[in-house]
C-alpha cells in the first residue's frame, strides 16, 4: 500500500498520482486491480449509488458502512473517505469524534474535508492532531453548492482566485497531505500545484495537478449525465440494461434455464 509519504516522493518525480472513487466490495475490487495509486470513498456516493439529488443528504454511517465495503474490496491500497455535511462544522470536539469513527470504523487510512476557511483549518489541524492524515478540498465544493449558487467553476474572478490561492497555502501550513482542486481554471491549479510541497489532485483542474481523480461511475458510463471534465472510457449503463433485456427475453421464450444451467435435468 502506497503511504502518504510516498505521495509526497510522486510529487516530487513528478509521477501523476491517480485517485478514483469506489463506493463498495466489487468497485473496490476492481480499482485496486487496476493498480489506482489510491481510492476515494466520496460523499458523491450520495449521488452516483444512492440516488440522492447531491450530496447533502449523506450521513457519518453511510460513509463509515461503505468506507468498509470498499475496504473489504480493497484491502492493499491507500483510502481517503469524505467527512460528509455538518460531521465537521459543529465544533472541534465533534470534528475529532467524527473523524475518529471514519478512520477506524472505516478502516480507512486518512479523511477528506471540503473548504479553506479558519474554521476548516482549525478542523484540519485538530484531525491532523489526532494522527489522522487529512486531505483537503478547494474551489467547487459540492457541500457548497447552495452557497456557491450551484455547480459553478470557482476562481474565475480575480478575487476569487486570489482567494482559492490564498487557502491552498492555508491548507498546507495547516497540515493536510494532499489537496483536491475542482472546478477551477486551469491557470489556478497549475499555480497552486506549483507553489504546494503538498500533492495536488485535479477533477476539472487541468492539466497541471500532480494527480487526477474521476468518479468509477462517470468513467465507466454508468452516470445520470456527464461533466465535461469527465472522460468515459465504458459504456456499462447500455451493457447492463442489455444484458438483463437478454436475460428477460431468454425466459419468456424458454430459453434460459439450458441443460448447462441446470443440476439434474429431467430428461438425463
Ligand atoms: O465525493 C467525491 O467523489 C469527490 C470527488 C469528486 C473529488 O469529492
């Protein structure tokens, strides 16, 4: 399992790190055996296998019930899972319980938080504090979004952009490993992964994050839409809905089960 420290030696060879999200055993599976350098088990599990609108709706039980499922599929690479809405903004004594539940109850081996403001940097150091490696997340941050006004790509303004820049080195002297960066022009990524000791990593950022990360749905085709950021290498909705129409098919005229399908048929 890669470490936190070799994220950190990536960085710096400038080895593109890649993150994708799983949410369970066999999406855990199957990214660990494609070799991702690490997995991100997003609140965006809200959207992509809960059907929820965004991802406000999610709890601390979901993400620790599916942080272990994705770990049971998963049991040799590095997992960052999200601290959902409202689990870190009540207090830093509620921060630390929270975060301390996700990381062992999830068997997880570090969390993510959204936002730079001092509020999140006192969250940042008192979960660092706990010896619980936190990845933070800038610019378009969906636990945002009502504030933000929806998903809108931030910094695009120079005081907004100033400001992004301004958290990412906040974030860093806070004591986070590893930044994600969504949503943002690609001038300010390429800026702030410029100026970070810390690993960058990019959905919607550009080209010049030090990683890039994708949601397992949105590559493999089995979202409700598609972001421009996003790139599909699969179509598995349509091959899904195709197989089970074949199977449905298949009983209606008999076909299925064959005598292949089946312990002791009648007529052997
Ligand atoms: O929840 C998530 O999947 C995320 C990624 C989109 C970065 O935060």
């Amino acid at each position: 399992m890669k470490t936190v420290k070799k994220f950190l030696q990536m960085k710096k060879q400038q080895e593109p790190i890649v993150m994708v999200t799983a949410y369970d055993y066999p999406s855990g599976k199957y990214v660990e055996a494609a070799g991702a350098d690490l997995i991100l088990t997003g609140d965006s599990l809200g959207m992509v296998v809960l059907g929820y609108a965004d991802t406000l709706q999610v709890t601390l039980e979901d993400m620790i019930h599916h942080a272990r499922a994705t770990r049971r599929g998963a049991p040799d690479t590095f997992i960052i899972a999200d601290m959902p809405h409202m689990s870190y903004h009540i207090s830093i004594k509620q921060t630390r319980i929270n975060a301390g539940r996700l990381f062992k109850e999830g068997a997880v081996n570090a969390v993510k938080l959204e936002g730079g403001k001092p509020s999140r940097l006192e969250a940042i150091k008192a979960i660092t504090d706990c010896e619980i490696p936190v990845c933070a997340h800038l610019g378009l941050t969906p636990q945002s979004i009502h504030t933000m006004g929806g998903y809108v790509v931030q910094g695009k303004e120079e005081k907004g952009y100033q400001a992004i820049l301004q958290q990412a080195m906040d974030i860093e002297d806070a004591g986070a490993f590893m930044l994600v960066l969504e949503g943002i022009p690609e001038k300010l990524g390429k800026e702030i992964s410029d100026k970070l000791c810390i690993p960058t990593i990019g959905i919607g950022a550009g080209r010049y994050t030090d990683g890039q990360v994708l949601v397992y749905h949105d590559i493999l085709g089995m979202s409700d839409f598609k972001p421009k950021f996003v790139k599909q290498y699969s179509n598995l909705k349509s091959d899904i809905v195709k197989s089970l129409e074949t199977w449905k098919m298949e009983v209606k005229e008999r076909i299925f089960p064959s005598k292949e399908n089946i312990y002791l048929p009648l007529d052997q």
